[in-house]
C-alpha cells in the first residue's frame, strides 16, 4: 500500500543522507584543498540529522510506528483481498444484486482513507521530531559560527567539495550528541485540523 511506500521513501531519504555523508567524508580524503576561506564556513543539515544520535532514534522510531501502521492496516487489506477473490470467483451469482460488490467498494473507501490519514500522521511526526533536533542544532551552530569567525554558513549539501577546516558538520554532530543524546520516546502525531488538506 502507499503507507508503505510513504514510510520507505522516508527511511530511504534518511538512510540516504546517512550516505551521501559517508560518501562525502570519504570523498575530500582524495582532494587536496587549498587553504580555508576566511568566514566561510559549511554545514550539511542531512549529515547532522544522519549523524547524530537524535536522528538515529528519529529513524528507529519512525521504523517502529511504521510497522504499528503495517499492522493496523494488514487486516484490512487480508479482508479486502478475500472478498474481491469470492466475488470475482462467484461471479453474478455470489451478488446478484451487487450489494457485496458496494459494501466491498465502501471498505476499500475506508481502508484507503485510513492509510492515508496514517500516512499523514507519520508525515507530520516526523516534521515534529525533525524540528526537535533542528532546534537543539541552532544554538550549536550559532555557537561554532561565532567560534569559526564565520561572515557566510553555506549549506554543505550543495557544496561538491570543502576544506574541512571550514565545516561546522562534525563538530555539530558531536555536540548534538552531548545536547541531545536521543529523541524523547513518541508515538505517532494527529495532524491538526488546521493542517489537514
């Protein structure tokens, strides 16, 4: 179903980041820079979120709700399968006057407007969880931007290659780390009405 894609498409772009941050570090190994700029620095908000603890246990958690979800709808999904096999195999005379058939369509209705009211819901608990780390990071960064002199912050993942004397990334991470060490427990988030399309 589309949750599953919703929650793999999610994961992947997390775990992506995750790499694209290995293949980054590994990357400038090869290069040799010249010298740093000075007050120019670099940050990958995608490395920060895949590097860190607290967005490792973002990724945890939102493995866990997702298969919450999987299970929830699983039921639905077996039913719906089961009554489309009979009726298709019964043919006219399994519903004569097409009342399974509607009761049928109205359950795949619900079916689907749950899935996508969950969807929604992962969708926004992420937005929350990701904003709980970003504001953890900003007073990290504020802080390094005043350490580094920096006069510009680019952001890293639209930079091909950097001095690493110039990224703030690996010094945010680690203080993350300290400042946040894990996201605080959390299920899955009703979206607001005033939020809901």
């Amino acid at each position: 179903m589309k949750m599953i894609a919703l929650g793999a498409f999610a994961l992947a772009a997390l775990t992506a980041g995750a790499a694209s941050a290995q293949a980054q570090a590994q990357a400038p190994a090869a290069l040799n820079h010249g010298a740093p700029v000075a007050g120019v620095c670099v940050y990958n908000p995608q490395q920060l979120l895949a590097g860190s603890t607290a967005g490792q246990s973002l990724v945890t958690g939102l493995q866990r709700l997702g298969e919450e979800v999987r299970g929830e709808l699983a039921p639905y999904s077996t039913s719906l399968q089961t009554e489309a096999t009979a009726l298709q195999q019964g043919g006219q005379a399994a519903d004569p006057d097409g009342a399974r058939a509607r009761a049928w369509q109205a359950r795949l209705q619900e079916a689907q407007q749950l899935e996508q009211r969950r969807s929604n819901e992962l969708r926004y608990t992420e937005s929350l969880q990701t904003q709980t780390i970003v504001t953890a990071a900003r007073p990290i960064l504020a802080a390094l931007y005043q350490e580094k002199a920096c006069s510009i912050l680019l952001d890293g993942s639209t930079v091909l290659a950097v001095n690493p004397a110039m990224d703030l990334t690996a010094p945010a991470v680690q203080r993350l780390n300290q400042a946040l060490p894990t996201l605080p427990a959390f299920s899955r988030s009703e979206v607001p009405a005033e939020l809901q399309q």
